[in-house]
C-alpha cells in the first residue's frame, strides 16, 4: 500500500473510496444531523449504521498508519543496531 492508495477495507457499499479526512469529514456531519434531532426514527437509524461505518472506515486508516510507523521504526532500529555492530 503507497501513501496515496486506501487500504482496500475502505470502499464504501457503493464503491468509493474514501479518505481518512472524507471518513472523518462525512461522520462529523452525520453526528451533526443525529444531535439536530428533526429526524424520523428510520432516518436516524439510517445515519446511525452509516456513522458506524465511517468509524470503521476511520479505524482501519488509523491502524494502517500505525502499522507503517511501527514498521518504520522497526527498521530505523534495525539499521541502527546493524551500524552499531560494525554491519
């Protein structure tokens, strides 16, 4: 996965991709309609599991980012040590 490309567990139902920031943008406006109130139960249930899947969406960009830190750090570690040891 580059920097550029979402991890492929981010496509939405209808198959686009989102962004961490579109994820994050699309559920601060969902939380905004929910806590509006003026909604019917139905509407409200519906921007509920849609607020529950832009979450997921989000999570998943959050642990893909700090699956690369760690991978990151993990060979600044290793190259470290191999230059300590002489390598």
């Amino acid at each position: 996965m580059t920097d550029s490309q979402p991890p492929p567990e981010t496509a939405s139902a209808d198959g686009d991709a989102l962004s961490y920031e579109q994820a994050r943008d699309e559920m601060v406006e969902v939380v905004r309609r929910l806590e509006a109130g003026g909604t019917t139960l139905e509407e409200s249930l519906a921007l509920w599991e849609r607020g529950e899947q832009l979450a997921t969406i989000c999570q998943r960009w959050l642990d893909g980012a700090r699956a690369r830190l760690d991978a990151a750090t993990a060979a600044d570690d290793t190259t470290a040590a191999q230059r300590s040891d002489g390598g």
